[in-house]
C-alpha cells in the first residue's frame, strides 16, 4: 500500500491503528510511547552432514543430532547471553525437517523460526551470535551450517508526543482509570511500516467480558479467540475521538 501511494496526495500528518487485546477487560484501552511491538526476522538453517545408515552412525555424520545441540545452543542467547533488562527477545525454532527412514541417517536437516526483538542494537548481536553458534556447533560436528536471517518487519514505535497529545481523547472514551500502559508485545505488526514514515499511535482494545473465568485465555490467531462484542463501540470511539480531536488541533 505505501508503495502504491497509500501515503502519498494527501500526505497524512499522523496516523492511527488499533488491535484488540484478550487479555483486557471490556471498556479499557491501552497503549505505550516509544517501542511497543517487536521487529520480526523469519530464521532458516540447514545443517549438512553425510549420509549412512543408521546402525553405522560413526560411518557419516549425523545433521539430526547436530541439529539438536544448535537448538539448545540457541536458547542460550536470550537466557545467557543479552540483557533482557534493556528489552524482551524472543528466537523460537519452529519447525524441523529431516530424514525419510527410521534406519537412515540423512544428509541434512532443515530448521526455520522467528526471532523477535524491541532493541536494534540487540537484534543486530542476537542475528550475529545466532549465526555464530548454529555454524561453530555444526563445525565441531564435522558438518556445515547455512544461516539465512529474512524479512525485516520494524518495531512498531508509538510517537511519544501524539501518545501524550491524545491521551484525553482516550481517556473520554473510556473513562478514568480505564486507560492503561501496555506492556511491550513479542508479537509483530506491519502498522510499523506505517509508523516508519508518518507519527504514528497503536492502542490496544480490550474484548475481555468482564465476567468471564479468570484461567480462560482469549487467544488470537488461533480457534479459541473470541470477543465481548461490547467492546467494540469503545473501539469507533477511540479512532474517532483521535481523528477529530487532532484535526481540530486539540
């Protein structure tokens, strides 16, 4: 859409998105300045060793089991080896893919995975010592490592001055002590992209009926998510409320 003009004649001054949040309770909006929403790598690693069969393991070498030990390996980065203080990083391998027979050790493995970061200084050293640790393990086992790191889907940053300049608008919309600071989310959003070239403000909408069991979970993206329908004036009324506030210049 950016690249077909979305952004362009009128250009627009600011802009506004909204998402709905399952953990927060019907008649509450919530949001955060600065970094908010994380960057997003797709992660992809083939590991080659030498096929044998598998009652003579010491005949090849075997990707399976050098595969395992980069998985481990690679949980160490954000267990061991960033500072989390600073902000939340997220490398989760996701699928795994190798060999056809139980008495076949085969000549690769594929992995692939996502990495998650809120910091560009640490998503720059997670990238590096992911590569590090998935080629010097695979090394050591006499095999390779390929690393391909793709996509590039920013952080999603909320204005800091338009957060503050809409504040009121929102808390009009839900009332006091209705409006809530979020906290920073794993999950990704291509609103960024938005946000990259016009000041940007993301909130979140809570859908959560309020009196709904504590220990049920409402999960997006998957086959339990629903929402308390409720909820969804408050949503008309915030994207409303900011877009007239802000054209009338309050």
């Amino acid at each position: 859409m950016i690249r077909e003009g979305a952004l362009e004649n009128p250009e627009p001054e600011v802009i506004f998105g909204l998402h709905v949040n399952g953990d927060g309770k019907t008649g509450t909006i919530s949001y955060r300045p600065g970094g908010t929403m994380a960057s997003v790598n797709t992660l992809s690693i083939t590991v080659r060793g030498k096929q044998t069969h598998a009652a003579y393991p010491w005949k090849g070498i075997d990707p399976i089991v050098t595969a395992a030990q980069i998985i481990l390996g690679l949980q160490t980065i954000t267990s061991r080896q960033i500072d989390l203080t600073i902000a939340p990083a997220v490398v989760t391998v996701a699928t795994i893919q190798g060999g056809v027979r139980s008495n076949i050790i085969p000549d690769e493995v594929k992995m692939t995975g996502t990495i998650r970061t809120l910091d560009p200084a640490m998503k720059k050293e997670i990238h590096n010592q992911i590569r590090r640790i998935a080629v010097d393990i695979a090394e050591s086992a006499g095999a390779t490592a390929e690393v391909s790191i793709t996509g590039n889907l920013p952080i999603t940053y909320n204005n800091p001055d338009l957060a503050e300049r809409m504040r009121p608008s929102l808390e009009r919309v839900v009332g006091p002590g209705n409006l809530e600071t979020s906290t920073v989310h794993t999950g990704g959003e291509d609103f960024a992209y938005y946000a990259e070239q016009v000041p940007g403000l993301f909130i979140f909408l809570g859908v959560r009926p309020p009196d709904l069991d504590p220990s049920i979970r409402i999960v997006g993206h998957s086959p339990q998510f629903f929402v308390d329908e409720n909820a969804l004036i408050y949503g008309v009324r915030a994207l409303a409320s900011m877009t007239v506030d802000y054209l009338a210049g309050k």
